[in-house]
C-alpha cells in the first residue's frame, strides 16, 4: 500500500518505526524531541489508528470510552512519513523492511513495535481484549440483571498477561449489580501469589481489601484449565469453579516477522538498550518483547532507551539510560481509584487514594501523554507539589457506572 503522504527528508538517519501502539508513537515522538533534524521517520502501522485502550474496561458500564487518534495526523504532527501497512519481514543485511503486500522499505534503523496478538485462552469464556469486546459484556450483564446468569468466574489465563483490567471488570460488575440490588456469585481465579503482586504487598492487601468488600471471591495460585457445562476445572487438579459465565484475558503472542530472532510465542530477545539480539541497527519495544510485563507504561519506557540510542547514533547530544522499569498502575474501582507504583527490581511498592503521578492517567508516557493531551486538545498543567510531574500523563475523564 502507498504512502498517505510522502515523509519530510531531512538527509538524517532514515528509522522507520513498525506499529502504532504505545511503544510505536513513543519512540517516534521521542526521536523528533531527542534528535531533531537529524533524523528522517517513517511509520508503518497496520491499523489506522491509535486506541487508548485501558479505558476499554468502563466501555460495558457507559462510564467512560476507548479515545482514538488518527495516526496519519499523529505521524503529520511529528513531522513524519505515515504508511498503512504491516511489517512481514526484513532482510537486515541490505537494512530493508518488507511489508505484507510486498513494499519494500529501506532504513539505517529499525524499531519493531508491533505489539502482541490477543489470543483465547479458555475455550467457552467470553474473552476481554478491549473496544470490540464491550458490547459482548454490555449483554452479559443484562443477563445478570434479568436474573439469566447467576454466578461469574474471572479468569487470568497465565502469569504473564496484565491482570490489571480483569480486576477493573470484576469490581466494576460487582458495584453495578450491586447497584441494581441484583445478586450473581463472583469469583476471581488467579495465578498469582496474591492480587496484583507486582505492585508489592501493601497494594496487594490493598486489592484484597477491595474484593472482600465487593463480595469477590478471590482464589490465588490457582489456573483454570477447563470451562464446560458450567464448571470450571482449575489446577491443582480436583478443584472446580460452579460459573454460568467466565470472563478471561486473552493470552498474548508475537507476530511473526521473517528474518526477526523470535522465541516459540513470537516474542522478541533485547538488552537494556532495547537492541535485539542477533541484528544490527534493530530494535524492539513494547508487548513484543520478551519483557515479561505487557503495560502500556512499560512500552513506553522501553521506547524511550530505544530512542535515546537512536537519536545518539544520529549525532544527538544525548546520554542513553538503559530500561529500568517503573510500574504505575490506576485501578479502577466502582468507587474511589487505587494508584499503585512499584519498581520491580527494587521491590518497592506503594498504593494511594491520591495520584501517585499527574495528571492521573491510565498511560504514562514521558513524550506520548503530553502530546496526545495536546492533540485532543486538553491542557495539563501540575499543580504544585502534587504527584510525579515528570512523567506526565494524559488525564481522560471516566466516572462510576451509574
């Protein structure tokens, strides 16, 4: 497929960068910050456009929805070429990206930010991968409120998915049936050691606290395995789960990218600087990595070292940081948020009633929120000693469910 419009040439580093999801316009907007004119960018997405997912979670409740931006004016506003297409391979001797169709590309530096697929992960469950999931749930819940559905099983499929929007769905369903004085048994299976362990353990008393008073049953340490005719089989073996309905996140794998090093589910080896292993003048952020934690937060810092390499390699007064991950993590409740941070390989952790960084954000991108709030045409000023300012977030309004 073409070009939607031809990208302004510097005569600078050509990097082209593969998928528009966080990773993708992080490091795109961190590069023309970072390097200037010194770079040419060009990006290669397969969608036209740009979801701000973690607000899929309030779509079924009409609390809030999933904003898009077209990526054509993102890629216009960062002063780069924009093509709608998929990246299918590379030949990274002759530093060419090909895509599905055929189109041939050619770069001094590659960022692969693809992104993961979402896959099913429990035959029967009604899987929740974000915006195209919503209405399935909106029925579901209108099951639960004619008195169809009589119980609910929350599934974690593996311990390396984000489990942070299933706890969001399971207490959000619980304060709106509450609300409707409608009675349905729910219960929340998880790998984990304890709820949201990432996070440390003062957060993860902190969530138990919150399903307890929902009235969620919650069982850690366990998978569920099987869901037929109503159970739910979990392991160890023998245990099973009653549940009219199960509600699960999908299992995450890499696209397939001939001529990319990729493990068994596609995803991709790095170092700290984001270079991939085995190739030269390649990178890669984000969900298709081998970094166990898929968050938009993460791809975001991830993007960042990627595109302070970059933007040294092209002749920037720059100084890269290798990837040191933050997690921030807003929980949405029914009621009152929960802000969660932890620096996993600190093993700090902290959980608040009040922001932990500002604007309080679902994604924090040093480069990506700012822009976006400025794109949507928001302003985001932080107010004096209040949070973290220097990873500034976009604030996007959700209320309770009603």
């Amino acid at each position: 497929m073409a070009d939607t419009r031809p990208p302004k040439t510097y005569g600078g580093l050509r990097v082209l960068v593969t998928g528009g999801g966080v990773a993708g316009l992080e490091t795109l907007l961190a590069l023309r910050a970072l390097a200037g004119d010194l770079v040419d960018l060009e990006l290669l997405a397969a969608e036209p456009a740009f979801w701000y997912r973690p607000l899929a979670v309030a779509e079924p409740f009409d609390a809030g929805r999933a904003h898009h931006f077209e990526l054509a004016g993102i890629a216009e506003a960062a002063e780069a070429g924009f093509t709608l297409g998929q990246l299918a391979s590379i030949d990274a001797d002759a530093n060419v990206a090909r895509t599905s169709h055929g189109m041939e590309i050619e770069y001094d530096a590659l960022v692969i930010a693809c992104g993961a697929l979402p896959r099913p992960a429990l035959a029967g469950a009604l899987t929740f991968r974000g915006p195209a999931d919503s209405d399935a749930y909106r029925r579901m819940l209108a099951e639960c409120e004619n008195g169809s559905i009589g119980s609910i099983a929350f599934a974690v499929p593996t311990a390396d998915v984000w489990p942070l929007p299933l706890y969001e769905l399971a207490l959000l369903t619980a304060t709106h049936l509450d609300r409707r004085d409608k009675h349905v048994r729910l219960t929340f299976l998880t790998p984990e050691s304890a709820p949201l362990s990432l996070f440390g353990a003062a957060s993860s008393e902190a969530v138990r606290a919150l399903m307890s008073d929902h009235g969620i049953a919650l069982r850690t340490g366990c998978y569920a395995t099987r869901y037929e005719a109503g159970r739910v089989e979990v392991s160890p073996p023998g245990a099973t789960v009653v549940a009219d309905r199960v509600v699960a996140l999908p299992r995450l794998e890499g696209p397939r990218i001939l001529g990319v090093p990729q493990n068994s589910d596609g995803f991709i080896g790095t170092d700290l600087s984001g270079r991939v292993v085995g190739l030269t003048n390649v990178y890669a952020a984000g969900d298709i990595t081998q970094f166990p934690i898929k968050q938009g937060g993460i791809a975001a810092q991830q993007a960042d070292a990627v595109a302070e390499v970059i933007a040294a390699l092209a002749g920037a007064a720059v100084q890269p940081h290798r990837f040191q991950p933050v997690l921030r993590g807003l929980l949405f409740t029914g009621g009152a948020p929960r802000f969660l941070r932890s620096e996993p390989n600190a093993g700090a952790g902290l959980v608040a009633d009040e922001p932990l960084w500002w604007p309080p954000g679902k994604i924090v991108g040093r480069h990506l929120s700012p822009f976006l709030a400025r794109y949507g045409g928001l302003e985001i000023r932080p107010p004096a000693e209040r949070g973290e300012a220097l990873e500034i977030d976009i604030a996007l309004p959700v209320g309770d469910s009603p």
